[in-house]
C-alpha cells in the first residue's frame, strides 16, 4: 500500500512538471548565419488559429524591436490556395529581409484526422494543395493545446531558410504564456543561426 501510495504522489508530480511542455522543435535547420533587421509575420489558418496568432504577434513584435528588428504583421485568410499571393503581396507591399509564416491548415475541422506533414505546405510554394494537421482540443477551463507550423522564408522568390513547429501543451492561457513563447521562439531560432538580435 505504501508503494502504491509512494506511485501515485510520483505521478502527481510528474503530471505536474509535465504540464510545462511547449517547446519549439526544429523541423529544418539552418546552418548560414542570418541577421535580420525588418521581418513580416504571416499569419494562416481558422478563426481559432488566427486569434491565437494576433494575440501572439503584439508580444513577439515588442520582443524583437526591443532586440532592433521591425516586425510587421498581416493575415494571409484560411484558404492555404491563396497564402503564395498573400504573402507575395505581403512582401511587396512591406519589404522585409524575411517573412515568419505561422500557420495551421485543417483539411477538415470537423475530424480527427491525425496525419500532417513537416515540410512547407505546396499552397506557400507552389500554391493549390491542402495539407491535414492534428485537430487543436481546448479545454473550457482555458488551457490551450497547439501545434502551429513555423517557416522562415528569405526574399522575394520565398526561399525556406528554417522550418519548425511550436507545441503548446496544456497550457494554461495567460500573458505570461505568449512572453515564453517568445523566448522559446528566440532561442530556437539562435540555435539554427537566426539569432533576431540587435
């Protein structure tokens, strides 16, 4: 009984400590030395996604201007066909030595459907396709729980320097949560040679 006991007061503390999750996992490296001073955030994806990006965008701006680099954000819409016209005209009207893409396409909400591929959608590259990605589960006790593709495209013929995705796991909504997605932001992107600072 006591072991049993000893069990179950381990898994609480591991239930805890696992609750603090959210990383950001590089899917492509970069292995050239980047140093950027303007870059455009696009963001894609549904309504959910896209609140959750421009709730977001204000804490990574203040986070980079502070570091030198001007941020500008636009949304791109939900629809993955136009995200290369989006962004191409994105660029043109703002640009930047780089475009941060934060994006989450669902081929169909309603499922759950858990294939999702780790490369550049074809909609950014190519234009047209669709690609399936985990369904986001929110909890009502407002925790959060995302998987959020990242791209770093380079100059106007949109060249992939760095792809990553952001999970957020069991996250309790709060300020404080969007000031470490930052960090955690910046300090993956330092490690791949994109080191956003002044």
């Amino acid at each position: 009984m006591a072991r049993m006991l000893s069990f179950l007061c381990l898994l609480t503390v591991l239930r805890v400590h696992a609750q603090d999750t959210s990383h950001v996992v590089t899917l492509k490296a970069n292995n050239q030395e980047k140093q950027y001073k303007k870059i455009l955030i696009a963001g894609c994806g549904s309504v959910g996604i896209r609140h959750f990006i421009e709730t977001l965008t204000p804490q990574l701006t203040a986070f980079y201007e502070k570091k030198g680099i001007t941020c500008v954000y636009e949304y791109m819409g939900d629809n993955p066909g136009g995200l290369r016209s989006g962004v191409s005209a994105a660029y043109n009207n703002h640009q930047p030595d780089a475009t941060l893409i934060m994006y989450q396409l669902d081929d169909a909400p309603d499922t759950l459907k858990t294939k999702h591929s780790s490369r550049v959608p074809r909609a950014i590259l190519m234009g047209g396709e669709r690609y399936q990605q985990r369904r986001r589960v929110k909890n009502l006790n407002s925790h959060i729980d995302e998987e959020v593709k990242l791209v770093i495209l380079e100059g106007k013929n949109m060249v992939p320097v760095w792809q990553g995705q952001l999970n957020i796991i069991d996250e309790k909504i709060r300020e404080s949560l969007y000031e470490k997605i930052c960090s955690i932001l910046a300090a993956e992107l330092s490690r791949n040679k994109i080191p956003l600072a002044e």
